[in-house]
C-alpha cells in the first residue's frame, strides 16, 4: 500500500465496513445471535467480551473462514458474500492472529509475498521482491530488512511484518486479535504507536484485547458482545471500566472480588523459606517468607526476575546458589518432580506451551498427576476414579465444558487455565506459585480464578501471585514484594508501613522511590 493509498479521509457518514444481524449456527448451537458491528476508515474499533462471546466467530465470517447462516455484510456499501480468506483478501481485510501465521524460515519479503512471488522463468527474483516491500517497510518505521529470516526476529519484529504484509496486500480493514499477549512493555508502547499511526492515515483497525487498559488509551470506539450476542456500541467519551464490565458480564465491577483491607494482617506460620537464590545471571540473592493462608504477590517491570525466581524455586532452572526451606526443614530440589513430592507446585505463565497437554481431553489433564493413585496393580488403572475426580473438578472450577472427554485446546483461555489448577490441585500442594494466573483470561474467568485462589488460601495453603496487571496484585494479595533487576527492592502491605497500591508498587519497581 502507498502512502497516498493510506492517506483516506476520514469519515464518520458512512461506514466502511458494516455487518448487520449475522447470525452464525454450527448445528443446534447458535454461536452468533443477530450481531451487528461498523467500522469506519480512520478509526481504531475494540471489539470486546469474554471468552466464548463470540468476537473469534464474528471475525472468521469477516475473513470467509466461517459463513454466516444469514446476515449481511457490506464493504463500501456494497453488500458482499465473502466466500473465503482470498476474497476477504482482495476485499481489502486482514486479520494478524495471537499465534502469527508467518514461515520462520523464509526472509521477510517472502513472507510479505507470501502466494504472490515475484520471479522470472520459474526463478524467484529476491531483488523484485525486495524492492517491492521496502517501501511498506520504510513507511513503518521498522529496524530490520527484508533479507533478514524471519526466525531472527524478535515477536514484535514478526507482528510488524505481519502488519507490512497486509499493507502490502492493499488492505483497508486490519482486525488485530489479541497482539500484546507476550510483548514488553516497551514493545506494547511501539506497537500502539505503530496502531495510532495507521489509524491517522486511514486504516480502519478492529482490535481484540482483554486489557482494559489498552481499550481505554487506544479505542475511538467500542463494541461489546455477550453470549454471541450484540449488548451495543460506546464511544470513547463514554467509557468506563465499570460500564464496559456490566456489558460484558452482566453484572457490576462491585460484584468482582477485592480484599478486605480493613481486615487485621495476620499471618499463619511461616511455610516457605527461601534464603539467597541466585541464578548468576537474572535472580541475586533474593530471600523471601510465605506464610500459611497468606497470599503474596512478587511484583516489577518486565525482567526484574520475577519467572526466574518462581522457575529456580520450583527447580525448573539450575540455581547458582540459595536454600528452599519448608516448614523449617531444608529441601533438595534439583527438578520439578522434587518439588511437587515436597509439595510446592508452579502454574506455568504458558499454558499452552509448558502445562497443557492441548491434544489430550480435560479428563486426562486433569488427572496425569495424579495417576499413580488409581492403578489396580498390574498396570491396569482405576478408571472410575479418575472419572469420579474429573467431575469434582469441574464442578469447583465451575469449568465449562460439554463432555470430560472434549479436547483441552478446544476450550476458551480461562477454562483451560481452571483445568490446568485443577490438575496442580489434586497433589495437595502446601505452596501454590502461579505465574501470570489470568494472563489472555477474560473478566469473569478471573473472577472465577481469584475465587479459586481465596478458597485455597482460606484453607491454609500459601499461594505466591507473580502478576504483570497491578490492579490484579493489589486486589487480592495480602502483602506484595517488589523486585527489581534481579533483586528485592522493597515490600509493601502486609505489617509495613506502606499500603497495598498501584502508585507505590511502581515507585518501587522503577526505582522513583528514594525513601
């Protein structure tokens, strides 16, 4: 796409894109109920609701991945059938999925020309194709060029490529689904940047996000689905986090769970020790007490250690030096299996890379760390216990699934993090550390998890909350250790002086806190 391509008018008379009550069935089950959406050139559109809302549904009858059962869509004001991806393509509409659809081991020209090389007599011309993406390249502002394999970048880098492919393509509707997942903090800034820019110039974005605060700082505009239903539409000058959450979820912000600060700190016997853990590299000397019921959030910016900690405690990664004690009595743990037999048990901040078995059922999840109890003897298995276990489960977790034997990886992001809890769950832990517990998990999910991680406490385990989203921390934990490059750079809540808030979480984290 040229810059004067880019450079369209921005109008608020007629949308360029509009799709009016499409319903979508597969079966008896309705996915979408008369849903309505329109996006105009020049402007950012946040498209909103929980898991299973409907907004990935929607979004696959937008690219021709999905077909409405009826509906009308129109682009320009001409109705369209869009009859699948390529027609979507050359209608001008690209989608940038969570996981990139880009081939790490090709140059980032043949990825922007994915499907429509440049070549002579059977041979690829890479200077043709070259040429071709410099300028989309050069008009993003991007730090690599277009020889590089993509396997060498970076995530941000490989979202920008995606972004100069669809640009490329002559796109004019660009939906982004969730891009901000793994990104810094710093790479967000720049990508938001990126947004901003191509939405000045035109470009009409629809973009998916959980993070209220990316809604709040990015969108013109807001629509907002609920059990594949349309709730309405909001302008910016109209949102707020307790209207949005109400839409989405049908119920008020005060109905979500936030500790009782008027309530005495008061902590049970100290439960976990951990005295100078080191890694050499990103954790020095980092001591720290948990206490039985206690709650205890490990806040800072990204790459203060806060993983890396959690991994050598847990004994994921070799430490350098340091003791882990439990109940006063010193452990020897050199692999995870050490630890979960001592009983301090981790939530990977990756579910779906590191804790879920994706092709495997809920059941079988649920219950491979609990195997070795139902075995008959002779390498038979008890499987109605198993089944027995599996529905108890489900029923505390409240996870929403058909059948136990329904694939993991076909659930929403909150319900595959309530199963992979509840296998953690059936080894009794003494200490649960969750790394990023509601990471990619929409509202009421997390309310749900913060449920589940009160109930645990109330019960006398002791729960260690590694979390990116301070108002996450400051809402349930009941003391918060703030690590900073490696090391701890203060405390809050808990018997200190300095109470459990945003403001004085950051001022520790980066270091603005001279006191």
């Amino acid at each position: 796409m040229t810059t004067a391509q880019l450079n369209m008018p921005k109008s608020r008379v007629d949308p360029l894109l509009q799709m009016r009550d499409i319903t979508k069935r597969f079966g008896a089950i309705r996915a979408l109920n008369g849903v309505n959406l329109d996006v105009y050139a020049g402007e950012i559109h946040a498209l909103m609701g929980e898991n299973g809302a409907g907004k990935s549904t929607l979004m696959k009858v937008l690219s021709g991945a999905h077909t409405a059962t009826s509906g009308v869509i129109k682009v320009d004001g001409n109705p369209v059938s869009i009859s699948g991806p390529a027609h979507a393509r050359s209608l001008g509409i690209s989608i940038i999925y969570q996981e990139l659809a880009l081939a790490p081991n090709l140059t980032v020209a043949e990825n922007m020309l994915l499907g429509r090389e440049r070549s002579s007599m059977g041979i690829l011309n890479r200077r043709a194709m070259n040429k071709a993406c410099e300028g989309v390249l050069k008009e993003l502002g991007v730090d690599f060029d277009t020889g590089d394999k993509v396997a060498t970048l970076s995530l941000a880098q490989r979202q920008q490529v995606e972004i100069a492919r669809a640009l490329l393509a002559d796109c004019r509707i660009l939906v982004m689904d969730e891009p901000t997942t793994s990104l810094s903090s710093t790479e967000c800034e720049r990508l938001f940047q990126l947004i901003q820019r191509l939405r000045d110039q035109g470009l009409a974005i629809i973009y998916i996000s959980h993070r209220m605060s990316e809604i709040y700082e990015l969108s013109d505009r807001v629509t907002v689905l609920r059990d594949g239903s349309y709730i309405g539409c909001i302008e910016r000058s109209e949102l707020s986090e307790e209207r949005l959450v109400q839409m989405m979820v049908g119920r008020d912000l005060s109905s979500f769970y936030q500790k009782d600060r008027d309530a005495r700190y008061e902590p049970g016997p100290k439960v976990l020790e951990i005295k100078e853990m080191s890694d050499g590299r990103k954790v020095r000397n980092v001591s720290l007490d948990l206490y039985a019921g206690e709650i205890l959030g490990l806040a800072g910016i990204v790459g203060a250690g806060r993983t890396e900690l959690a991994r050598l405690i847990y004994g994921a990664d070799k430490k350098l030096r340091g003791e882990v004690l439990l109940n006063g009595q010193a452990l020897d743990i050199r692999r995870p299996l050490d630890a979960i037999a001592s009983g301090i048990v981790y939530l990977t901040e990756d579910r779906k890379q590191e804790g879920l078995f994706l092709d495997m059922s809920v059941s079988k999840n649920i219950n491979i760390a609990a195997i070795e109890r139902d075995g008959y003897g002779y390498g038979l298995l008890n499987s109605q216990k198993a089944d027995v276990r599996t529905r108890a489960a489900i029923a505390d977790m409240k996870i929403a699934v058909s059948n136990p034997q329904v694939n993991v990886g076909s659930l929403s992001g909150g319900n595959q993090q309530k199963v992979l809890l509840a296998r953690l769950l059936q080894t009794n832990p003494k200490v649960l550390i969750l790394d990023e517990p509601t990471r990619g998990v929409d509202i009421g999910a997390k309310s749900e998890i913060y449920r589940i991680i009160e109930s645990l406490a109330a019960t006398g385990t002791s729960v260690l909350v590694i979390s990116s989203e301070l108002p996450e921390l400051v809402g349930i934990c009941d003391r918060i250790i703030v690590m900073r490059e490696g090391v701890v750079a203060g405390e809050v809540g808990g018997n200190t002086e300095i109470g459990i808030d945003s403001e004085a979480i950051i001022a520790i984290a980066t270091g603005s806190n001279k006191n």
